[in-house]
C-alpha cells in the first residue's frame, strides 16, 4: 500500500472535497425537488380544470387493467408524462390564465362603468336634492310664514308638494318615454345583427372604413358632450355656492331687521313711557299752579288788609312758614318738569321724531 503522505491527500482534504460534493448534489436535489413542485402544482391546476374528463380516462384504463394479467409488471415509462404532454399542459395552463386574466380585466370594467353610473346618478341626486331643499326653504320657511299668526300656512305647503309630484309625474312618464325608445332602438340593433349573422355577410374594407369614420364622429361627439357637462357641472357648483352665500346674506339681512324691529318696539315703549310721565307732570303743574294763584290771592289779601285783619304773630309764623315749604315744591317741581323736558327732547331726538311743541 501507498502511504497517505506520499499520495499528497491528507484524510481531512478528502472529507472536505466530500462534504463539497454532497453539497453540490443535495442543491442539485433541491433544484429539482423545486421543478418537480412547480410541475405537480401545474398538473395539480390542470387536473382541476379538466377532472371529468381524466375520470372517464382513468375508468376506461382500470377496465383495461382488470383485463390483464394480475401478475404483469406495470411498465414505469408508460406512467410518466412525456416532455410533448408536459408542454401541451403548460401552454393550455397559460391559455387559461390568459383568459381568465381577460375575462377579470372584462369584468373589472364593466365593474367600473357601473360604479361611474352610480356615482354620476348620485351626484345627480344631491344637486336635485339641494335645489328642492333650497326651494322649500324659499317657498315655505321664508315666504309661506303667516306675519298675523308667525306659523306656516298649510295650503302654501300642500300646494307646493301637489307641484312637486306632478314634475315627479311628468318626470316620471318623459323617462318612460325614453326608455321605450331605448328599446326600440335595442330590438332594432338586435335585428339587424341577426339579419348579418344569418346572411353571413363580412364586412368589407369599405364598410369597415365607414364605421372607423362614424366612431370617430361619435367619439368627438361624446367627447363635446362631456365637455359641455363637465363645464355645466362647474357652472352648477358655483350657482350652489352663489345660492348658498346669498341665503346666508338673507338670513343675516333677515335677522337684523328683526333686531332693528325689536329696539323700534323698544323705542315705542320708551316713548309711551316718556309721554306717560309728561301727561302726569302737566298734571301736576296744573294743579301746582292753581296752588299758586290761591297763593298769590291770599298773599295780595293779606298785603291789602289793615291791622284788625292781620293775624296774630303764632298764626301769621305758620302761615309764613306753610308759604315757604310751598314755595319750595313749587322749585323742586319746576327742577322735574325741566328736567322731563329734556329727557323728552332728548327721546325725540333719538328716535328722529318732532317734540311736541306745548
């Protein structure tokens, strides 16, 4: 035998070249152990989709077992697929997602087609919901209020509903109208394409080079439409918020003219008020005067009389005295009246009324 020396290969090289090998073959098993799960998912797929079919398959080919031999050996070859059945599995694989994928992209639009129908009828619906909110509240909450009463008047209101189903009515029979002339326009479509398909006629290079000119006619056409709709949308949205502002600067204006209605009646009070108290001070001039004419008659009676008319000393100091006390209402009474006149004068002149001159 050769020494392990002289063959230049120690024990641990070899294991190591080992190990590296078996690395290499056990990626190469989980390559193909990856490629073989890849196949069965897509035999897994296709048996799937075709499992009625492959029954009746395996059916007839357990009757043609059953009539051979028990004992015979089942070929190995004849069970694996070969790599012609391999690609035609994977290519009816693709054609099927394929088309799955067209028919989801399909379903998808129509999909999305229906929800833009959706929202364009809701937009639709808010706009035609704001414009009857803003006409009740017009026609009813501003204009149908009873100024006698302050309350809403019932005919104003079960005119205006009367109204508004008879535009739901005619609204209701122009839609009719337009759906009837849908239909005929479908039932007409309808026949004409089974005229074509019974005739069996192609179309044409001509024909087919008319209707590329008619869509694109109806495809400027449509497009005009829609724009004319997206700037009429615009023009809407900024009447809604002209309407809104205006509403607004109504109720403003209409809560300040019911404040300025309320400091009148205020006003009116307080001049009441003033009047009243001018009516009770003429009263007391009136009599305060009379007082003082008396006065004045029996201080001149008093002035006229002789020695044998003059009263004694404690008569005369309480009379003297009574006269001063009343002399001293008659200025504290004068101060009032002055001062009601001015008061009067300055109410007036608040209010832009004319003082009634006395």
């Amino acid at each position: 035998m050769i020494p392990e020396q002289q063959q230049g290969i120690t024990e641990e090289e070899k294991e190591l070249i080992l190990i590296e090998e078996l690395s290499q073959k056990l990626e190469g098993l989980y390559k193909d152990m990856e490629q073989i799960r890849r196949e069965n998912l897509l035999f897994e797929s296709y048996i799937m989709r075709n499992s009625k079919d492959l029954q009746r398959e395996d059916e007839a080919e357990d009757k043609k077992q059953k009539n051979k031999k028990k004992n015979q050996t089942v070929d190995k070859k004849a069970m694996q697929l070969t790599n012609e059945e391999k690609y035609e599995i994977a290519q009816f694989e693709s054609d099927t997602l394929k088309k799955n994928i067209e028919e989801g992209r399909i379903r998808s639009d129509q999909i999305l087609e229906t929800l833009r129908a959706i929202l364009e009828e809701t937009d639709k619906a808010i706009t035609e919901i704001r414009k009857d909110a803003f006409d009740f509240q017009r026609e009813i909450l501003f204009a149908g209020e009873n100024t006698r009463t302050g309350k809403i008047e019932a005919e104003r209101i079960e005119k205006y509903f009367k109204e508004k189903l008879a535009q739901k009515d005619a609204q209701i029979e122009k839609y009719k109208q337009k759906k009837a002339n849908i239909e005929q326009q479908i039932t007409k479509t309808s026949n004409q394409i089974q005229k074509k398909e019974e005739m069996g006629d192609d179309l044409k290079f001509i024909d087919f080079h008319q209707l590329q000119i008619e869509n694109k006619k109806y495809v400027k056409q449509i497009d005009e439409k829609n724009k004319k709709l997206l700037g009429l949308k615009i023009a809407t949205g900024k009447i809604s918020s002209v309407l809104i502002e205006e509403r607004n600067q109504l109720q403003s204006e209409i809560d300040q003219c019911n404040k300025l209605i309320q400091e009148i009646d205020d006003k009116n009070k307080k001049i009441a008020k003033t009047q009243e108290q001018t009516k009770k001070v003429k009263t007391q001039i009136s009599s305060l005067t009379e007082k003082k004419k008396k006065f004045a008659i029996q201080l001149e009676q008093v002035n006229n009389a002789t020695n044998e008319d003059i009263p004694k000393a404690m008569t005369y100091v309480l009379q003297k005295r009574k006269e001063e006390e009343l002399v001293y209402k008659i200025r504290n009474t004068n101060r009032k009246i002055e001062i009601a006149e001015l008061a009067y004068q300055k109410a007036c002149k608040a209010l832009g009324l004319n003082p009634i001159q006395q």
